[in-house]
C-alpha cells in the first residue's frame, strides 16, 4: 500500500529547498566580496581596469575605445571597482533585507550580471547566476508576473 505525502511535508520540504539555495548564494556573494579584500588591485581600486583589459576575458574591441577613455580616468576606475564590491555585499545581505528591498537589489544583482555579458561574454554565468539570484531574492508566496514583457495583443 502506497502512502501519499501530505501537502504540508511536500511544502516544508520546499521551503527548507529554497531556504539552502538563498543561503548557498549568500555565501557565494559574500565569499566573492570579501575575497576581493585580500587582492591588493581591488583594494587599491584598479582591479576593474585590469579585468576590462584582460586578454581572455577582457572587453570587446568595440567599446574598449570608448571605455578605456574613461577608464583612464582614476576615481571613474575606483568607483567602479568600489562599485562592484559595495553590490556584491549588499547582494550578500539580501538574506536579510525586507521583500521591497530584495526585489530592487534583485534588479541590480540582474543588471549587473547583464553587463557581465557585454563586457566579458560569458552568456552561460549569466543565465545561471540569474536563476540563483532568482531563487534568493524573489518572495516564494509570489508569483513572477511577465505580463510586463509580454501583452496579448
């Protein structure tokens, strides 16, 4: 005789799924924020220009005239390393923040990785992150609406 799960054990189970996944990712953004602190490029703010002139991973030759103009200019570099770092923390507390502010930093964590993919070209971390970010800042009791993007006409 075969006994059904109840919808109870089939949620617990869900939750405490999800609840895993948004403290993986926690750990992932806290680990890429911290970490960062013990490479001196990114304490000293210049690790963006570096990584925007990689050979491999660096920018495509098409905007890398346009930003290296204005990654020449010092507190422009900063900022932007700063920047990434700051988004990186804030994305870590995002286990903790309020739904109103998860869904904004989940806007920022998107667009974020988005400009991952122009300036570096790695498609499939973007997807992946995407999903993950997703899952962790998104409310579970919240259906995602993409009536936005898309209207029956």
């Amino acid at each position: 005789m075969y006994i059904k799960p109840n919808d109870s054990a089939k949620n617990i189970i869900g939750l405490f799924s999800i609840w895993i996944i948004r403290i993986q990712v926690a750990i992932i953004y806290y680990h890429a924020s911290l970490g960062k602190l013990s490479v001196a490029e990114w304490v000293n703010g210049t690790a963006i220009y570096y990584w925007f002139n990689h050979s491999v991973f660096g920018m495509p030759t098409g905007i890398s005239a346009v930003m290296n103009k204005l990654l020449s200019n010092p507190i422009i570099v900063s900022l932007l390393t700063y920047g990434v770092i700051i988004l990186e923390i804030l994305l870590f507390l995002g286990l903790a923040a309020s739904v109103k502010y998860r869904k904004t930093i989940l806007c920022f964590g998107i667009l974020f990785h988005f400009f991952i993919i122009i300036y570096h070209g790695i498609f499939s971390f973007f997807f992946s992150i995407c999903a993950a970010l997703i899952l962790f800042l998104y409310p579970t009791y919240q259906s995602i609406n993409f009536n936005l993007w898309y209207q029956k006409k």
